[in-house]
C-alpha cells in the first residue's frame, strides 16, 4: 500500500511511459523538473504544518505531474549517457 502522492508519481511515470511509444520524444528542462518538484513539496510541508488537511485528489495531481516529469528527466538523461558512451559510438 502507498499513499495518494506516490501512487501517483507511479502511475504518472507509467503513463508517460506509454505514451512515449506514440509520441516524439520532448526534451525537458531542468526548471520543470525543479518547479514540478516544489509544487510536491509545498504540499507535503502545507499538510505537515497543518495549514489545511490532507487531500487525496490534490496528491494524486501533484505527484502524476511529477512522475511524468520525472521519468521524461531521466530518459532524456539516460539517452543522453547512451548516445555519448563508448558503447555506441562507431568511430
């Protein structure tokens, strides 16, 4: 069992994963990444402190927007590593 916001960082990389297998690969900045990363945890420390109580659908929205962001990150990086390794080089 996970909670709300990691079921949704899952379940949004799981989507982006898919749909990158009929879409063209996007390239993400690192700002994205950065601000999708804030907006988690603003909502982690809000609910902490107290300021308002815990919402499940507001988590599930924060962590699919940084679970798409994540894994759209990491691919862009690892086929970055991958392209300029020795492995795949043909000099």
């Amino acid at each position: 069992m996970v909670c709300a916001r990691c079921a949704g960082i899952y379940f949004g990389a799981m989507i982006t994963a898919f749909a990158f297998f009929f879409s063209k690969r996007n390239q993400l900045n690192k700002k994205v990444l950065l601000i999708s990363l804030a907006v988690v945890l603003v909502d982690v420390l809000l609910v902490f402190i107290g300021s308002y109580d815990y919402s499940k659908a507001f988590s599930l929205a924060t962590g699919l927007i940084f679970g798409s962001t994540v894994y759209i990150y990491l691919m862009n990086e690892l086929e970055q590593f991958l392209f300029n390794s020795k492995i795949y080089r043909t000099e």
